[in-house]
C-alpha cells in the first residue's frame, strides 16, 4: 500500500506466518458447505490443484471465479506485494472465498492465496450467478456471507487508504463517499497516528497535498468522488445507450425499487445519483418496521441487496452522478450532469428524496466541517469513540442514531424539541431510548450556542423551552436530526411543487404545467408529475409517507405506470 515492494523472501516469510487455525465462522461470514452443496456446484465447475502461493483473487481485479478450498489453506491478504501486507483471514475445507464484488461487478479489495499445496474447485462467477436464481437456499447463503464479510471489511478498516486531517472538509467527504458507498478503507489521521508523516514522506507527499488515497501501486491527490468511484469500480458509462427507456434520479428505497422493477420488465433502465445508492436510509443503523425482517435490518445491508437485484435484472447504476437539470427536446427527456455530460431518457422517475436541514444557530458554519453531522454511520460512530456526543432531533432517525451512538460515545444526550419523545417517533423506539441508561433524554430543549475554539466544538448550550433555563452540554460531535427539505432544486421551472418544494403528482399536478405549456393538457397518471413522462416517487413526492416501505411501493408502482405512459404514447 505504500508503495514499496516486498521481496520474495518477504513473500515467503508472509506465508510461512499463515495460521494453522482458520478464522472463525464469525457471524455466519465464513460458512462451511457441505457434501451436496459442493456435488451441485461441481457439476458448473472443475477440480484443480493449487500451488503455494498460487494468486486465486487479486486485488484490484474483478473476481471472474468463485473458488471452494478442497484441500489445504487459503490466505486473504491484505495489502499483498507490499512490505505492508498481512494476514487477516485463513481458510480451509469447505470454505468457499471471495466477497461481494463477485455479485456486483467491483474489483476485489483483498488478495487470496494458496498458502500451501491444495485443491480448490473453481466455478466462473457468471454461472454462480445464474446458479443463485435457480438455487435461493444456496444463493442466499452465499450472498448473506458476502454481505456480512463487506461488513467486517468496513468494520476493521481493512481495504484501501485515506490518508488526511480529520479537521480537513475533503478527508470528510472521501471517507463519507466511501462509507456510504460501503468501499472497505482505512482512515489514517495526520493529527493523531504516527505512522502517517513517516508514509507520507516515503511516498513523496508532503501535507498540503492530503488528503490522498493510496491503494495497491495507485495514490490519488486529493482525488474528487468521480476519479474515486472510478478506481473503485463504481462507474460503468461504456453500455450507455443512446436513450434509455426510463432513467431514475435518486438511489434511496424508492429509486432502487424502480430499477428493479423497470429492467426487470424489459425496461433500458439507468439509475442516477449524486453521492451513493441507499438514500437515508442507508444511514440507518437499523431499520426495525420494515416488513419480513423482524429483527430488523441494516440500511447498508438492505441497500446492498437491492443494487445486487437491480443489477441482476440489468440496471445500470451510476454514482456519482450529480444531475442539475432536466429539458425536453423531440418528445424526450435530456437529464443534465455536473460535469456537462447528458443523458437521455423516454420517461423519469425523480426519486431524490430529502435532505436534512441545518440548525438555525450562531457558528454553525464554523464548526460544521469538523464537528456537526447529519447521519449516524461507522464513520460517525468512529469518530465520535469516547467522546461526548449531542444528538437533536425528534423522529426515528435521532433515536436510530442515539442508541447507536451510545456503543461508541462516551455520553449521549438527545435534545429533543417536543414535550414527549413518541410525539415523532415510533412507539417502540421511544421505550428503547428512555430504557437504555446510556442515552439522557431532555425533552422540550432547544440548541440555542455552540461553543468550541479553533473550529472544534466543545459544548452545546440548550434552552429549556417552557422554563428558559439554559444548560451546557459538554460535546465534540453535534449529530442534526430536525427535518429535511425536498431535493427538486434541480427541477426548478421543470415541475410543478407545492409550497414546500415537494413535487405534485397525479389530480394535484393538473393545477400548472410548470414548464411544458406548449403540451396539450391532459390528466397525469398517479405520480406523473406536470411533466408528461416524469414521475415522482418517495419522500420527495407531496403527501408521501416518509417510510421506507412506502417508497418501495411508490418506486414499483411508478415503473407500472411508465409502462402505461408509454404505451400510450405510441
């Protein structure tokens, strides 16, 4: 990872180091098959033996083979080929290897090897692929074990590196494009780990040209979120075809749904955003109301899911692709993009959801790129290890993120403007938090100063609203929960919206046409906007339910309705 090779001696001294014990089976990551589930994926693949130190994965190469160890050990390694590389997962019989990247496309970020004489079944990865529609027991244990290796991966910060201040505003947006990306990385702080100036002076860097990203032989400067995306597997523009059938702008619940629907009824789908796929929701700890998953699930994980079926069915998933503007031309839709390319589209399906807003206090800004956050992810949790934390907000996402929190922080308090914490929030999260002794609660509060210095926060002063006392809350990370505004400003003079900037749909759309005065009027369908051909879907439609399960249905039911719109338009 730092660039310096290491030697075969080297090599051979990492592989003579490799336990004899296998990992543990932790959390169902590391299963073992058994005699039929092997004879089934004999029959897609073949035997053949391995030689120590033979490479079966490489990092930075997409995983074309799914392997299963029949006979001696396997080794992942990280940074392998470097003096930096280590051991961190051995396997042995029975053991199938790789992660999730065999199913979505993305290069493997660890290096597998033979660490002694052995035999290995080898299956290509398309037909593994084909073999999980065909066999859901097998499948969903395959891909359940890739989910919960990402995982791990994430949790342990293994994968490639950014090296940065944590006071710097692009150290926080690479490791916040990573996390909600769900990219396996590593966060080496300037301010607070000692190996990272003697890296950077190895490598040739000095520190005003962090933060970097350092992976295999590659180190990027201060790279922006498309050349990272693009190292990392994220972006696929040569399939592009000249005009889709139906694009989707925003990869929350409700845009995935509506790629999974769209290219799994014959529709030439794309789907857009501008940060990641998974929306709010994938900022959720644990979504625990969704249905078919009553011990709830993971934004993350549920996000991963959906891409992998998306992608199964042939969407094309883009990110980042930041769209800024929406014209018609010739009966057909051009969707702009940050970086002036264009995308053409039959009909749409804006699903860009909200975004949250900003508290309404003095120095906010100052402290905004260092201490205040609006999600609760690894990245947070990480950053917030033994400290103070406050926490505002009212609905689910403030108790989410409150009692996930509270694993990490020192102290958690959660300010709460309502007088009762069920006012907004889901019953049964509300018994949790006021249960849980970690959490303080303190209802009918306000955030009324921030205090800090050299633009690190330090306390949070609140205000009791009904008897105007005022208190100090120690705090180094302020996490924001009040509400969120509609992301349409890109739409603006396009669509019609209501008073708060929520997009019309369906009998509201009819009162304007917003843009499209030269169309004859006509009755939209449901969730058709005043754009003919354009519809909206999830939290950013006016009188939406901002739950996740009801923008899946939106996003379904819209594709259903783009059918319609088209075969009309015939």
């Amino acid at each position: 990872m730092t660039g310096t090779s290491a030697s075969a001696a080297g090599m051979d001294a990492l592989l003579a180091s490799v336990p004899t014990e296998e990992t543990p089976d932790l959390y169902g990551a590391f299963p073992r098959l058994d005699e039929g589930q092997i004879r089934t994926l004999s029959a897609l693949g073949e035997r053949r033996p391995t030689q120590r130190g033979e490479v079966l994965i490489a990092e930075g190469e997409p995983e074309r083979t799914f392997y299963v160890v029949l006979g001696g050990r396997a080794a992942v390694v990280e940074c392998y080929g470097t003096s930096d590389a280590r051991v961190v997962r051995v396997h042995g019989p029975g053991r199938f290897l790789g992660e999730i990247g065999l199913f979505t496309g993305q290069p493997a970020f660890f290096t597998t090897v033979a660490a002694e004489p052995g035999e290995v079944l080898a299956v290509p990865a398309e037909r593994i692929r084909q073999l999980a529609l065909t066999d859901p027991a097998l499948g969903d244990l395959l891909l359940r074990a890739y989910l919960i290796r990402r995982g791990l991966a994430l949790g342990e910060g293994m994968g490639f590196r950014i090296v940065g201040s944590r006071f710097s505003a692009d150290s926080r947006r690479l490791r916040e494009f990573a996390a909600r990306n769900r990219l396996p990385h590593r966060f080496i702080d300037l301010e607070s780990d000692p190996s990272a100036e003697a890296m950077l002076q190895h490598l040739g860097i000095s520190p005003d040209e962090t933060p970097v990203v350092i992976w295999r032989d590659r180190v990027l400067r201060n790279p922006g979120n498309a050349e990272l995306a693009a190292l990392m597997g994220l972006r696929d523009d040569a399939s592009k075809p000249e005009i889709c059938d139906l694009v989707v702008v925003g990869g929350g619940p409700a845009g995935l749904a509506a790629a999974v629907y769209g290219a799994s009824e014959g529709l030439d789908t794309a789907l857009l955003d501008a940060v990641a796929t998974g929306g709010q929701a994938a900022r959720t700890s644990r979504i625990e109301n969704y249905l078919g998953f009553p011990a709830g699930i993971s934004g993350g994980e549920l996000t991963e899911r959906a891409i992998i079926q998306a992608e199964k069915f042939g969407a094309r998933l883009t990110v980042p692709a930041p769209v800024v503007g929406l014209e018609r031309a010739d009966g057909q839709y051009v969707l702009r993009l940050a970086d002036g390319d264009g995308v053409a589209a039959r009909t749409v399906i804006v699903a860009t959801g909200v975004s949250f807003r900003r508290l309404p206090v003095p120095r906010l800004e100052e402290f905004e790129e260092t201490s205040v956050y609006y999600a609760a992810t690894p990245v947070e949790a990480q950053m917030c290890v033994g400290d103070p934390v406050v926490v505002v907000g009212g609905g689910n996402s403030a108790g989410q993120a409150a009692l996930f929190l509270a694993d990490h922080a020192a102290e958690v308090r959660l300010v709460v403007r309502e007088h009762s914490l069920d006012e907004y929030m889901s019953r049964y999260l509300a018994d949790r938090i006021e249960r849980d002794p970690r959490i303080e609660v303190l209802v009918h509060h306000e955030v009324r100063e921030l205090e800090g210095e050299n633009e690190m926060l330090e306390a949070v002063v609140v205000e009791d609203t009904d008897t105007h006392e005022r208190r100090t809350l120690p705090a180094r990370e302020l996490m924001v929960f009040i509400g969120a505004d509609p992301c349409t400003n890109w739409l603006q003079g396009t669509v019609a919206v209501d008073s708060g900037g929520y997009i019309l749909t369906g009998a509201d759309a009819i009162r304007a046409t917003a843009g499209v005065a030269d169309e004859p009027r006509r009755q939209p369908l449901p969730l058709e906007t005043s754009a003919p051909g354009v519809f909206a879907a999830g939290d950013v439609r006016s009188g939406s339910i901002k739950r996740v399960a009801s923008a899946v249905g939106e996003g379904s039911m819209a594709v259903r309705l783009v059918h319609e719109y088209l075969a009309s338009a015939r």
